[in-house]
C-alpha cells in the first residue's frame, strides 16, 4: 500500500480561535466523517494501521510555536509511539529553523536550489523517510505558515523518486468544539500528499 492516511489526534486546546461561529449552529450540524472526504479527496486512509514500524525511518515535523504546546506534545507522543515499534524517529521543531519560502527561482528550477541550508538539509529529511507525522495548530481553519513553508519547500526535490511511498500521519488541535474546524486543517495535509507520487 503506497500511501495510508490516519488522523491520529484531535485535540479540542489551543491556544487561538480559529473562527468565531454561532455555538448553537455548529451543535446542530452533523459530524465530519474523515473517511468519507478522504475517498472524495482520492486518497487512501485509514482509522488504523497493522503497517509495521520496525526499522522504519520516521520523521515527525511539529509546527507548534510553542515547546510543550498542544500540538507538540501531540507530536511527542507520536514519537514515543513510533519508538515503541521499533521504528527509528526523527522529531524536527520548525520553529528551530530558518526555513525559507519557496521563491521563484525554486518554483521554476528547483533542483538548481543549494540544498546546504536548513531548508534543504529539511527536505532530504523528508526524502529519506518512510514514515511522515506532520503536526500543526489549526490557524484559521489551515496549517500555519511554517507547516506550509515545509510543504512547500519540499518542491525542491520534485521530481525525486523518494518523494512517494511514504506513510503519513496527521496531528491538529484547534480552539474549537466543532470536528468540521479540524477537518478544514486536515485537508490542507490531505492536499498536500495528494500531490505526491505514487
């Protein structure tokens, strides 16, 4: 199986509203079914996985802007996890890093970008794992800006073999009660990896 995808949590803590609504409509509706927008969406997914972890490279990407925040500690706990089952984990705090936005130089030549800064040293990262954990704060019913700077960025090895057959797993938490705020989220991870090769 090339690509699983499995929400692995969704916590109802952080530290933003991502939008303000009418309580008494958003009890009303009715709940978000991820399988249901995965298959819409075209991609594989799945509530679990029996997909072995022993050996595996796993990178976890926290985009938290704190340390310690919901959405890291999420992240932590996904590392403890994957360490359990033998794979062999790599946690990368965004906020650590100068990542660069993706210029047009980048978008037009993308293999003609050093790759000896932290942003390339990132994406070689991400091309040698075989298990991705992206971790982000629902901002305004999305990722936030440096989930999407490392999206993005990956663009600098399109084209790259290693850049499919990977296992992704997503991790959000929002300020909201309402699943439907996560699921907006969720699908800016699913866009992502639907963009990748098979």
């Amino acid at each position: 199986m090339n690509k699983i995808m499995t929400i692995v949590a969704v916590s109802m803590l952080c530290m933003m509203t991502a939008c303000s609504g009418d309580k008494k409509q958003e009890a009303e509706e009715k709940p978000v079914d991820g399988a249901s927008l995965a298959k819409v969406s075209g991609i594989p997914y799945s509530e679990t996985t029996v997909n072995k972890k022993e050996g595996k490279n796993v990178l976890v990407i926290s985009s938290s802007p704190r340390r310690g925040g919901n959405t890291d500690l999420l992240a932590d706990e996904f590392v403890r996890g994957a360490k359990e089952a033998g794979g062999k984990v790599e946690k990368v705090f965004l906020a650590d890093l100068n990542l660069e936005f993706l210029s047009e130089e980048g978008a037009n030549k993308p293999h003609d970008v050093p790759r000896n800064t932290e942003t390339g040293v990132l994406v070689d990262k991400f091309l040698a794992a075989d298990v991705v954990c992206l971790a982000s704060p629902t901002y305004y019913m999305n990722v936030n800006d440096r989930m999407k700077a490392f999206i993005d960025a990956t663009y600098l090895a399109w084209g790259d073999e290693r850049m499919g057959n990977k296992e992704y797993y997503y991790i959000t938490a929002c300020a909201q009660e309402s699943k439907e705020t996560a699921e907006w989220c969720l699908n800016g991870f699913r866009g992502f990896v639907m963009c990748m090769p098979t």
